[in-house]
C-alpha cells in the first residue's frame, strides 16, 4: 500500500465532485461532497482540497475557519490549504464491518457567516486479511459404503475482506477419490463441500489426508489452509435424512430468552443404534444466540436478539446417526426489527453566545438525529417545544438545522431554555427529548431613562455652599458598559460661564450640588438640562429637566419710603386741619420689604402716641386718620411712633416717626416754628442748601438727558422732549412717551411750572400755557422751593377740592405689598406674585426718588416745599393699581381709579402744607 506523495495524489484524483454544480448549491446543506480513499491510509495522508471543493480561497481559510465536525476524529482540515487529510487509523472492517459500501458522514463547518457541507467519504476495502479457517484440522468419518455424489460440507474459512478481496473459492488437494465443490449461502458467504467420486474401501485404505485451501480474490490473492482427516468407517447403509435442506424463520428481536425458534426434522432407516440420530451444530463455539436440544432438534433462544447488532443468522446443523453416519442442513434465522430504539438528539457547533442584534435566519447550531431502528420505526421528526423564537430547517434526511425565528431581546429574555423533541414514526412511536441553553449576548440597543419625566427642587435660600439640591437617577437595563450611566449637565437658562459658580452634578451619582448660596431676591428660580448617558459604542443618551426654585427666607426687613428723613436725620412733619373731622386721612406711612409672600406682608402698629385715641393706624394700609375731633385741652403738636413688621418667623421690623402739627393754614405754623432757636450760621446754612440743589438739579437734568437719548435710540422714534427749563415758563408733561416701566419709575407725568423772583418768599406763580383740567403742575421760586400750584387753570380762583375719602380700589386693583388688600384692616394676600413683584421694584424706585427730590430742592426758608397731585397715565390692567400706597404729604387730593374725582368735603383752610421740623423760614 503506497503512502506519502502517492497517497495524496491517488486521492486527490477520487473525490467525486461535480463543479458546475457546485458553484450553484455550495450553500445548501443537502448537497454532500463525496470522496472516496482506500483504508489504511497513514495519518496526515491529503483526501482532497475541501476548500477548493467548496469553493474558498486560501485567503478565506483564516477568516472562515474551516473545520470538520464529527462524532470521531477520522479527519482534519489543513488550516493552511484547507485540505482534508486523515486524522486516524482507517480500519474499514472495524469501522463498517461486512456492509458492502463503507462511508464516513460528517460535517465541514464554515464560519463568517456560520455554513454547514455534508461530507461523504467511501472507505475502499484493500486485500489487509487473510482468510482464516476456525480449526485447523477437520476430521470426517465416511462409511465405506457411501455411495458416490455423496456431498460433506466441510468448515468455512472467515474473511474480514469485502468484495473481491474477501474469500472467492476453496481448492482440495489433487486425490483420487474426492473433488471439491464451492457452494454459496444465501448471506453470499461461501462454504465448500467435499463429494466423493467413488466408492471407498476400507480394507484398502482406512483414512485419507487432504489438504483444503481457502483463497481470496486480492491482487495478489491471500490464502489459508487446513487439514481434512477422512476415516472410512465400516458399513451403515443408511445416513440420517432431514426433513429439508434449508429451514428459513423470521422472529421478532424483542422476544424472551428461552422461546423456541424452530425444530428440525431427521430420520435414518436403519435400526438400532445407526437409526439413533443426535443433532449438533457443526460450529457450536461460534453459536452464541441460540441452544439446540440434541435429541428433539428444538432451537430455542439463549440470548436477547438485537436487530440493529445481527439482522440474520445462518447456522449449520448436523444429524449423527449411532453408526457415526451424518446428515447437514442449515437454518437461516432473519431477525425482525422492533421499534425498541428511542431518537436519539445530538448538537454540534453550537455556540456559546448569541448577539440579540442577530438578524433572522442566521444559522444558530446543527443538530443530528440517531435511531438505530430501520424502516419506519427509523424515520424521526424533530420539533420545537414552547414559544422561542427559533426554528427547525430540514437540511437532510438525520440532521437540522437551528436558525432564528424572531427578534431577541435580551433586557426582556436574557436566555432561552431550547428543547427539541424528537418521535419516530414506529408503533407505537418512541420520542426523546434534548435541551438545550442559548444566553444571549447584550448590545447597547437601550438609552438611559430617568425616573421622572421631570424634577422640581425647592431649595431656601442661603443655603450652605457644596449643599445636595437633588438627585437624579437615570436606569438602563443593558450589561456592562452599555448599562454604565454618567450625568451631566448640557443646557440652563443661566449664563454658561456662571453656571459651574451656582451648580455642579456628580457623574457617578447624579447629585447635584450647590456651588454657592442662593439669594431669592437676586435669583427666584432657574432650570437645568441634566443628561444621562451610557458607556456604549455607540453611547446612548436620554434629557431630563431639572428646575431648581429658591424659596425666601425672612432675611430683609422692611424698608420705610415714607416719611423720609430730612437730611440731617430728623422728621418731617404734616399740618392737619383743626376742623378735621373723624376719619379723614392725615398721612400714610408707606414701606416696603424685599422679601416676598408672607415675609413681605406688612401690617402697620402705634408704638406710641402722644394722645393715644386721638389718631388710628390702619394695620393693612398703614393709613393715618384722625379718630376724634381735636378738643381744647388736646395739644397742636402729635408725635406717632410707628412699626412696621412682616409676616415672617420670625418677624423683622422698622420704625417711623409722624410728626403731626394742627392748623388751619401754613401761616399759623410759621410763627410756631419760628420760635424756635436760629441756627449759629443761617446763611452759610443757606448757601449749602442752595449748592446741594443745584448739584442735584445738574445730576438730574444730565440723567434725563441721557434717558431721552437711550429711549429715543431704543424705539427709533422722534421723541418730544417737552422744551427747556427758562424762567417763567411752564412745562407739561404729555403722555406722548410711552412710559417705561422696566426702569424702576411710577407710571406718572408730572407737571412742572419754574419760576424766577429776587425774593426768599413763597410766590404763588401762573403758568405761562394754559393747561388741561386733567394735569397736575408743580411750581416753585428761584430758590429751588417747590410747592402746588394748580390742578388747572381755574384753580387760581376756586379752592382746592377736599380730599377724597373713598379712595379704595376693586380687588384687581389693589397692590400687593402695604396696600389693604380688600378694603378692611384684616386683607388677605395676594396669589399673583408677579404683581407683587412689579409693585414692590416701582414703588421702592418711585418713592426713593421723591423722598430725594423733597429734601434737597426744598432747602430755601426751611420748609418742604413740595406738593404735587398725581395724574395716572397708565392703564394696563395686568400690572395692580398700587396709587393707594403713595401719598404725597401736602396735598390732601388722594389717588383713585378717575382723575380728578373727589368725595366733595372741603376741611375748612386745610391747604395741606408740609414743613420741616426744626427750620425756621427765612423771610
């Protein structure tokens, strides 16, 4: 037998491939590649180039990683060329035993993407056996007076072979007497037979020695012998005769030791002991299933048959007569087959993970059925248990395929528990089943979702810097780092470059901290965009909104706007007619607190009074109103000590000092005041005042001009400016300029009537313009003194109109900081807190700036100087009426919603002046 080079070439030049139709149904698995090599092939010897068959480069072989897949390594691939080559000793008798044609069955298994080939290789027999004889010598009596054409069948020889390598013929030493013949058996197997030609005579010879030779048909034949030592016996005429030659049963493979088979009939007409026949099997040591009575001739079974081990026997039996004469016949036993052979499953290639991105279709493991039945009861069906979202594909007639059927999920089935059931089509049918675990493999297919769609923290202000505000939380079901969340922060409607001063969040975590201490006041609320996401590749990421309210603390007291100071510190003080009567309005102590809801709720206390019950105090308004009639023995000179507290816990408050003088006209407080001690130096005292003034005077006629100049640059409209201070002259103020409220301004005009005399006395000054009976006007002297003049025209001859006291506003109207909130002491607060605000930045403006105006300009003759009636321009209805907490001392018009509307009482000589305590007018 050649090796090496030779084998290779030889088998090279077997595989029986078809190559036009290969190139069209490489990728079905039904169609098998077929080689075909003799046994015995040395380890390493090439069976053919699987790759090329198949149809693969040797570029493709690392990628594709061809392999063979089997139950036992008979064969391996080259990983270089992709050869087959033989992996063990191929023994075909050992292998296939006597089956006619020897094939190998396996799979070539391709992965990238996952193919499985049937592989078919035909083990060819070669002449490696010698045919044996069981004994080596046989001895054969004859009587002498056998007749010639008697036939003996004489012992067999056994050859592993196959085909024509396997035993062909016996051949007999050259003799006289006998000849040899081959006889064949109904399994192919020969036997021979020896006749005798003539007859035999003891007395001239008593035994014979012949040689037999058994002889095989290989290239060049093999060949055994064995000896034959024929006795002639003395004369028994008559040889036992069996009923017939052959006897031919089938039997079930399940039956039961013990149960008999057949029994086989013979008879000799002789008598005596040559008519008494024994039976025996003439190759007893090799009779292993089977017994045989020797008298009865009754074959039982001795062992369990197996049909899939033996499917037939054939068995010599031989009749003895007691003369020694003999008589053979065979039995053929066919074993039938039973369906007592349960499927069996068996996976190979299977893999240890699946991605749960796989598409549907792809090739999953390759299954290969065993029953070891035949016929129907060999015949299986395979099928798949449960909902799983694979299936089976027949790819031939013992093996399937495993393939997805659906879309795998793994955050929702992490792992399949896969049985497949195999039944066979026997009756009854048998079935088995396999399970199987598929896990399957996470990909980042899921993005971070958040607990909440959205977040809303409420911090206090002042907090502790580095403090927690909240904490978000975000979960992906992914594995790893397709699951590993990290937090940002990726958007706020804070200034960047601030935003890492006020926040920060923790990546791990999702805590978010304060940077710094929050103010209310400067900062209500603002909102973050945190971000979470994932490690993946490519990353995922989901948005949540996180809005971060600062609520207020009661850090701020509450401010007083009025009454001011003067500017060295002391109070002012009003005049209140002496016929007052009870109810009417004196003042209005006006305050305001920076901080909101109840922390800004202002109510409004008499500490103390120099007649108590002579005055009341609105707790909500913060109204001053005279209680009682003025009586004799009360004094002309009230001094009020007032709180104001806020509703926060716990409350902070301010004072304020009321200064209230009785007197019909301003003249009868003039002699009063005058009584009092002069100042060391009047007129350097005088000259400040004035210098003060007119700083003042330039400071806010700069101011308005560069007001005038933004507006007019930001609404890029031709403004009036009204015209210039001059002596003299009058000055409106129209409602042509929309009013910008932004700037921290009451919404109201103010007329403005300046004047020029050579006097340090109060002149009463006309306007040099007629003006509407809607406008209001101030006017002053060249000192800087201002005092009211005019409603409108006809006001030099009419008296000023008494105050109004129904001056109280709806409830829509009404403010939300000192004012009353519904017309009574108690008041109620209110839920806009926009209003609150925008109320709150204009009064704080509004009344800053009067309370300057009225102690500088009103520095000539030590008195206030400034009265002014308010004329409202503004009319929105989403900003509160707040005109209620503004009062203006000096005048006893108040606001109301109509301008010029008055509650027609005239409080006899109240002009309602207002003086400086401490002056004296300088004449």
């Amino acid at each position: 037998m050649a090796s090496g080079a030779g084998d290779r070439g030889w088998a090279e030049r077997r595989p029986v491939l078809f190559p036009f139709l290969l190139s069209l149904f490489c990728p079905a698995l039904s169609e098998q590649i077929r080689y075909r090599i003799p046994e015995e092939l040395p380890e390493g010897s090439v069976v053919g180039n699987l790759a090329k068959d198949l149809g693969l480069s040797v570029g493709e072989l690392p990628t594709r990683k061809l392999r063979v897949s089997s139950e036992k390594p008979y064969f391996t691939v080259s990983a270089e060329r992709g050869e087959l080559l033989v992996g063990s000793r191929l023994d075909r008798e050992q292998i296939c035993g006597k089956k006619p044609v020897c094939a190998l069955e396996f799979e070539a298994v391709a992965e990238r993407p996952l193919n499985f080939y049937h592989v078919n290789v035909e083990i060819e027999d070669i002449n490696d056996h010698t045919p044996k004889f069981m004994q080596s010598s046989f001895e054969l009596q004859i009587s002498e007076s056998t007749k010639p054409e008697a036939r003996f069948i004489l012992g067999s020889a056994h050859d592993a072979d196959i085909g024509t390598n396997s035993l062909q013929n016996y051949q007999l030493s050259p003799n006289d007497h006998f000849l040899l013949v081959n006889k064949e058996k109904l399994d192919g197997s020969k036997y021979p037979e020896l006749v005798l030609k003539m007859p035999l005579d003891r007395e001239e010879q008593k035994s014979y020695h012949l040689t037999l030779t058994a002889l095989d048909g290989g290239d060049p034949p093999l060949s055994s012998t064995a000896q034959i030592h024929v006795l002639v016996a003395d004369a028994n005429d008559n040889p036992p005769v069996f009923s017939q030659e052959l006897y031919r049963v089938g039997i079930p493979e399940n039956v039961s030791p013990g149960t008999t088979v057949l029994r086989v009939m013979a008879t000799d007409l002789d008598e005596g002991v040559n008519a008494e026949i024994t039976f025996s099997f003439t190759e007893s040591g090799q009779i292993t299933q089977f017994d045989l009575n020797s008298t009865t001739g009754e074959i039982t079974i001795r062992n369990t048959l197996d049909f899939e081990g033996v499917k037939e026997y054939s068995i010599v039996l031989e009749a003895k007569d007691g003369g020694g004469m003999i008589a053979q016949c065979t039995v053929e036993i066919d074993v039938l087959d039973v369906n007592d052979n349960v499927p069996e499953v068996a996976f190979q290639s299977l893999p240890a993970l699946i991605m749960e991105d796989t598409s549907i279709g792809t090739y999953i493991a390759l299954l290969k059925i065993r029953d070891k039945d035949s016929g129907h009861n060999g015949e299986v069906i395979c099928k798949l248990e449960g909902d799983v979202p694979f299936k089976l594909l027949t790819s031939s007639k013992s093996t399937y395929k495993l393939v997805t059927d659906g879309v795998l999920d793994r955050e929702q089935t992490p792992e399949y528990n896969v049985t497949i059931t195999a039944t066979d089509k026997g009756k009854p049918p048998l079935s088995s089943s396999s399970s199987i675990t598929l896990h399957i493999g996470d990909v980042n297919d899921n993005a971070p979702v958040f607990q909440q769609s959205s977040y809303v923290v409420h911090v206090p202000e002042n907090n502790l810097p580095g403090a927690s505000l909240a904490q978000v939380s975000a979960s992906d079901p992914d594995l790893g780092p397709n699951g590993h969340v990290s937090y940002s922060i990726v958007a706020s409607d804070l200034e960047p470059r601030v935003l890492s001063s006020y926040v920060s969040v923790s990546a791990q975590s999702g805590v978010v901290f304060a940077q710094r201490a929050f103010d209310h006041e400067q900062l209500r609320a603002f909102e973050l965009t945190l971000q979470a996401r994932d490690q993946g590749s490519p990353a995922l990421s989901a948005n949540v909104s996180l809005r971060v309210l600062v609520g207020d603390r009661n850090d701020n007291a509450p401010r007083v706007l009025y009454p001011a100071l003067g500017p060295d510190g002391s109070a002012l003080f009003d005049t209140v007619p002496r016929a007052a009567q009870p109810g009417y309005l004196v003042t209005k102590v006006v305050a305001v607190d920076a901080d909101s809801g109840h922390n800004a709720w202002l109510s409004y206390h008499v500490l103390q009074a120099s007649e108590p019950g002579l005055f009341s105090l609105g707790l909500r308004t913060g109204e001053v109103r005279t209680a009682r009639a003025l009586g004799d023995r009360d004094a002309a000179r009230q001094r009020l000590l007032v709180a104001v507290r806020d509703g926060g816990q716990p409350p902070l408050s301010a004072t304020a000092t009321l200064l209230l003088v009785f007197a019909d006209s301003l003249q009868e407080v003039l002699p009063d005041l005058s009584d009092r001690p002069a100042s060391p130096d009047p007129q350097a005292e005088l000259q400040f005042y004035l210098v003060v003034a007119l700083a003042l005077i330039s400071v806010l006629f700069l101011i308005a001009v560069i007001l005038a100049v933004a507006l007019h640059l930001r609404r890029s409209s031709r403004l009036s400016t009204g015209g210039y201070f001059q002596p003299g002259l009058c000055v409106k103020s129209g409602p042509a300029v929309t009013p910008n409220y932004s700037e921290g301004t009451l919404p109201y005009s103010y007329n403005l009537c300046v004047a020029h005399t050579g006097k340090t006395e109060f002149n009463f000054l006309q306007c040099n313009e007629q003006l509407s009976s809607g406008q209001d006007i101030l006017c002053g002297d060249s000192s800087g003194a201002l005092f009211p003049l005019c409603n409108s025209s006809e006001s030099t001859s009419h008296p000023q109109a008494p105050p109004n006291t129904d001056w109280r506003f709806s409830q829509a109207q009404r403010p939300s900081t000192s004012g009353s909130q519904n017309g009574d002491e108690t008041g109620t607060w209110p839920n806009n807190q926009f209003d609150t605000e925008m109320l709150q930045a204009m009064i704080l403006a509004s009344a800053s700036e009067a309370a300057d105006g009225s102690s500088t300009l009103g520095g000539g003759a030590g008195t206030m100087g400034l009265s002014a009636r308010y004329g409202p321009q503004f009319t929105l209805q989403h900003v509160p009426d707040y005109r209620q907490n503004v009062y203006i001392p000096g005048s006893n018009a108040t606001l109301t919603n109509a301008a010029g509307k008055r509650d027609g009482k005239a409080p006899a000589g109240g002009n309602g002046n207002k003086k400086k305590s401490g002056k004296k007018e300088k004449k």
